[in-house]
C-alpha cells in the first residue's frame, strides 16, 4: 500500500498530494529562510512598486499571499494553529526582508508580522 500511495496510485493520493499545496501552513523542503523571491534588491523607494509587484507574485505562488494581505491573520496564542502560523509568517518576513538593503531591513527586524513589514 505504501508503494502504491508513494507512486500516486492508492486512492486519495492526488488529493493528498494536492491538498498539502493548498493549505497555506504547508511549507516545501525549498522554503527556508535564505530563499531570495525576487532577485532585485531593494534600494530606493523608486523601485519599490516593481519590487512589490514581484514580490506578490511570488509569494502567490507560494501560497503565503494572505500573510502580508492580512487574509491569514494572526490566530490567538492558544489557537491550535498558531504555531504553524508564527513558523510560516517568520518564514514570510525573512524572505520580504532578503532583497532589502541592509540598512533598511535593520528597522523591520523588530515588526512582529509579515504583514507589518
């Protein structure tokens, strides 16, 4: 049963293969805290728009949008999901702060939430 379900061919499998890409919490082998998403740095407000721009896209792709749109917010400390939230939306912040200079990204260390950055 194992092979079968490894392989794609035990029932649910797709669904199971799908799901995990839809649930938002759910973060890839890839998604580590070094993960540049754009490869433009953030220098000058002039660049800003296109850089925002990029951005969205890719966290869109991710699945991570709705931590800096503020359509996954913040649940209760004693929420179960919390802490698949708090891991993820520090996820999220450190690749918002990756591309921006050094010197901006010093002032949104201490901003709590992705969204606030």
């Amino acid at each position: 049963i194992l092979n079968r379900f490894l392989r794609g061919n035990a029932p649910n499998a797709s669904r199971f293969q799908t799901d995990q890409y839809e649930n938002p919490y759910y973060l890839h082998n890839t998604d580590h805290p070094g993960l540049v998403l754009v490869s433009d740095r953030l220098t000058t407000a002039a660049e800003f728009h296109s850089w925002r721009r990029s951005v969205r896209m890719a966290l869109n792709v991710h699945n991570k949008l709705g931590f800096i749109d503020g359509t996954i917010p913040r649940p209760p400390l004693t929420h179960k999901d919390y802490g698949v939230w708090s891991r993820c939306n520090d996820i999220v912040a450190t690749w918002l702060m990756n591309p921006i200079s050094k010197k901006t990204g010093q002032s949104l260390l201490f901003i709590s939430t992705a969204e606030g950055i």
